[in-house]
C-alpha cells in the first residue's frame, strides 16, 4: 500500500508540474485542476470497477464527458477560460479516462490472469511497465503536436 500512496503522488505532483509548466497562468489555477482530476479519479474509477464487475462493460465514454462537464464549469468558476480553460479541461478529461479505462483493463487483466495461473506481483510488474512505456509515448506525442501546432498558446 505505501508503494500505491507513493506512486500516487509522484503522479499528482508530475501532474501538477506539467499544469504549472504548460497549461495554467497560476499556481492556484494548478492547485484547482489537480484537485479536480483527484477527486474526479478516484470517485470515477470506483464506479468504473463497481459497473464492470456488475454489467461487465466499462461506462468510459459517459464517465469521460461528465468529466468534462464538471471540470468546465469549476475552471470557469476561477477564471479559467479561453485556450488554457480548453485545454486544462480536455487534459482533465484525457486523465479521468484513461484511469477509467486503465482499472477496467486492470480488474479483467487480474481476473482473467489468475484463473491461468499467474501471480499478482508478476501482473502488478508488467501492467505497471506498460503504463510507464504507454504514459511515455503518449506524452511524446502530445509534445510533438504541440511543437507542430502549439496547443499551449496563451
């Protein structure tokens, strides 16, 4: 459990630099959405693992656009508008999803792995390589966007 709190956050905190660096004009504005995307996370990750084990599919597409709903409207509420309020709302968003969809990968990955023989910590090895290896060419390929069409215009 220390291993998950620790690698929680260093996640919030990358997360928080990468608003500050990137995205947002202040700190504060930085605190708001990482405050955000925390609690949005871990109350939409908990439905999504309830609804998966209950029906069996993964609600990530309407998880993704309340998301969206309600991270606009509390960026808004702080002043957070134009291409930075765009932009921090669809990284938001981007965030809340693929957590969603990571715990339904997670939850069936564990499920299905266990009934052929596989342990928890060699699952728990490689689902955290592919998150890092998945995480690092994602983020290459937003900077490399973001070179070519400049995304974080202010």
């Amino acid at each position: 459990m220390v291993w998950i709190v620790v690698l929680i956050l260093l996640t919030a905190i990358a997360l928080f630099a990468f608003f500050v660096l990137g995205v947002v004009p202040t700190i504060g504005q930085a605190l708001v959405a990482l405050l955000v995307v925390t609690i949005i996370l871990f109350l939409f990750t908990t439905v999504a693992a309830n609804a998966t084990a209950i029906v069996g599919t993964n609600p990530v597409s309407g998880m993704t656009l309340m998301t969206l709903i309600l991270s606009s409207l509390v960026l808004t509420q702080i002043g957070l508008s134009g291409t930075s309020g765009m932009v921090s709302a669809l990284i938001i968003g981007g965030v809340v999803c693929h957590g969603v969809i990571g715990c339904w990968r997670i939850y069936y990955g564990f499920k299905s792995r266990l009934l052929a023989g596989s342990t928890p910590k060699k699952q728990e090895t490689w689902k955290f390589l592919g998150v890092l290896v998945s995480a690092a060419t994602v983020g290459g390929v937003i900077l490399v966007l973001n070179q070519a069409y400049g995304f974080n215009r202010r």
